[in-house]
C-alpha cells in the first residue's frame, strides 16, 4: 500500500511541545504512512502501555480507512486535518524520503516530536535541516534503526571492549526485494538505492560500535545486481564500501537488494578476540577462537519496533535529555553514506568529518544525545 502522505500541509496552529508527564501518563500519538513498515509500526503501539494512538493517515484515502477501521481509529488522507482534530504530541512516521520533509516541518511547527523510519533524508544538507528545525523548536526527534535493539547486537555493543584494540569489522546486509521497486527505484524520492535502505542499518551498527570513520572508498553503482531489471531505474541494488579509522582499524560494509536468503551480520576483530553478531545471537570468542560468551534470544522485528518506539515515548514522557537513536546521531549514518556515494564518482576515498565540517558539525556534536550506557 502506500506509506504517503497529502503534499500540502495546513497553515501552522498553536501547540507547544508537552513538559515533563507523569509515569502514569500515555503519549498521543499518530502514525503517517502505512505501508510495510507503517503497519508495522501501527501493530507494535497498538498495545503499548506508554503510547495512546489517536489517528492514522496515509494518502491511500482507501487504505487509510479500512486501517482505521480494523484498528478503531480515525483515519485521513489529509495531514492538515489530522494535526488539528487530533493534536497528537508525537508522531511516528513512515514515508516516502521525499514526502517526509513537510510533516517534519509541519510537525516542528505545531510542537510535535517525531519519530521517523529511516533513511534520516535523502541527503546529509537535507538530514542537517531536519534536524536544525527540529531542534529550534526543542522537539525530540529519532531515527527508526531499530537493529540496535536486537539482545545480540546490544550483546555485542556491551562486549566490544574486550576485544581492545579493534583492528577489523565486518558488516553486510543481503535480501531479494523482487522486481517491483516503487518509489524506491526512484533517486529523487528515495535519495538513493540500498545504501539508504539495508545497507543504513548495517552502516549504524558500525558507526555506533566504532565511531565515525576518517576515509570511505566506496562503490554504488546505479543498476549494478540488478539483473534483468534494466529499465525506470537510477537507484543502486548492490553496493560496497572500505571504512578506514585511526591507526590500523578498517571495517567492510556489504549489502545488496538482489540476493536472498536475507542475511543480516557484524563481526568485530580485535587483539583480545572476536566477536559475531546478528539480531537474536552474539558469539564472543578469544584469538584462538574458543568461546567466551554466547547469547541466543530470539526477538521479532514486531519485538524491535515495540521496544524502540516505546523508548521514544519514554522520553518524551519523561523529558529526557539523553535518548538513544537521535536523528543528530543519525546524522553520522547521513555523512558515511554521502562519502560512499562521493567515492563511487570520483574513485578515491571521501571524508565523511569533511562532508559534516561543511554544515558547521563535528563527529562529537552529533553525539550530543547519545547514552553511554544501554540496557540489555
């Protein structure tokens, strides 16, 4: 179905971002754009003891009423109406990239925090004006990476450190999308191919396991693995990038929208071992490759998407400063992935830091929310 939304957005109306609630307290909250994710997104707040939907939209006038209708909810094609009938605190979005920038600034506007499915934007100049807006209006704002809730990639995160020094990682991201695209064949809706895809959620895991790169030698070449699709096509359907950090520490992403079975992994490589990690496992070894520590939790990506929207709401609810998957964090995903696409025109190594020096950021400011310390 589809995940859009009405391209014209009503004029603003008083509303200011709510303060700190009580734990008794629910959000309410909307979600826009129900396709796939949408839906899925949809089912895991449905439940929620945190979140108090009040209203669905989706451009599909049909298939926005007939969701309201299994779920109990007014439904709307048309955005402007369901910010002012409904006056949602915060709004969980999953739009087409091109079509996710007027709710942002119309929820900026109207006080309302926002939860986004990724990419962040279709661009890192892009990405940096969401979150500039959003931060005007001191309205919290979050990225859907939801791979980072996973018990084996947490597992990992908390485990890292026994490997000091890291000299390697691994990621890579593999699925058959079919032939159909939509609007993601499309550069100026998506932004971009599997790299803003699959390969954003592979490319989180590392930058929030090793930090910002210093080099990117990529290649995304529009069209490449895609087979017998050769046609209305000028996204990239494989790609593959060489990450180099300080000192002697390099990592590979690999990730392609033409090949099953759906493979999702990181591996970590260090001085004090190695670790190998997917969404429900994490395997740490020593050098010699005997095992230290072993996690098996099986977790449903309904499990995923319900634990890191209900940490979004969380807070909101309660004001907090520190939250995990910020969009100002995302903003280190948004400037790998443009050094990647950079390297794969001029085939020589980008640098993410520099892409982020020309908006007036740094690595470290784009940290600023980020927890030390998660959960298990």
């Amino acid at each position: 179905g589809s995940q859009g939304v009405h391209e014209a957005i009503g004029q603003r109306v008083d509303h200011q971002p709510i303060g700190t609630m009580t734990r008794t307290q629910t959000l309410p909250a909307a979600v826009i754009g129900l396709g796939a994710f949408g839906r899925q997104i949809l089912t895991a707040l449905r439940d929620s003891p945190l979140v108090r939907l009040v209203a669905l939209a989706d451009r599909d006038r049909v298939l926005a009423e007939r969701a309201g209708r299994e779920v109990g909810l007014p439904a709307y094609s048309d955005i402007r109406q369901l910010l002012s009938q409904t006056r949602p605190a915060a709004v969980y979005l999953a739009v087409p990239p091109r079509e996710a920038g007027e709710v942002i600034f119309a929820c900026a506007d109207r006080g309302i925090h926002v939860w986004k499915e990724p990419p962040l934007a279709r661009n890192l100049e892009e990405a940096v004006a969401f979150v500039r807006r959003m931060e005007k209006a001191r309205l919290k704002f979050a990225v859907g990476t939801q791979g980072r809730m996973g018990p084996g990639y947490r597992r990992a995160w908390q485990l890292r450190q026994k490997l000091a020094p890291i000299f390697l990682g691994r990621s890579h991201y593999l699925f058959n999308w079919g032939p159909d695209l939509g609007w993601r064949a499309d550069k100026v809706s998506a932004g971009g191919g599997v790299l803003m895809d699959a390969g954003y959620h592979v490319i989180d895991l590392l930058v929030w396991m090793l930090g910002l790169c210093e080099e990117v030698y990529g290649l995304a070449p529009a069209g490449a693995g895609a087979g017998a699709r050769t046609s209305g096509v000028d996204t990239e359907d494989t790609a593959s990038a060489i990450l180099r950090y300080g000192g002697s520490c390099m990592a590979s992403v690999v990730t392609t929208r033409c090949s099953g079975p759906v493979s999702q992994e990181l591996s970590l490589h260090g001085r004090g071992g190695s670790l190998v990690a997917r969404s429900e496992s994490c395997i740490l070894r020593d050098v010699d490759g005997n095992v230290l520590d072993r996690l098996s939790q099986p977790a449903s990506p309904l499990d995923l998407f319900r634990l890191q929207s209900e940490g979004f709401a969380r807070a909101i609810l309660e004001d907090q400063r520190i939250y995990e998957c910020s969009a100002r964090e995302n903003l280190l995903n948004q400037a790998v992935i443009e050094a990647i696409y950079l390297s794969d025109k001029t085939g020589q190594g980008e640098s993410p830091a520099r892409l982020l020096k020309t908006h007036r950021l740094t690595s470290e400011q784009c940290l600023r929310y980020q927890p030390r310390e998660i959960d298990h």
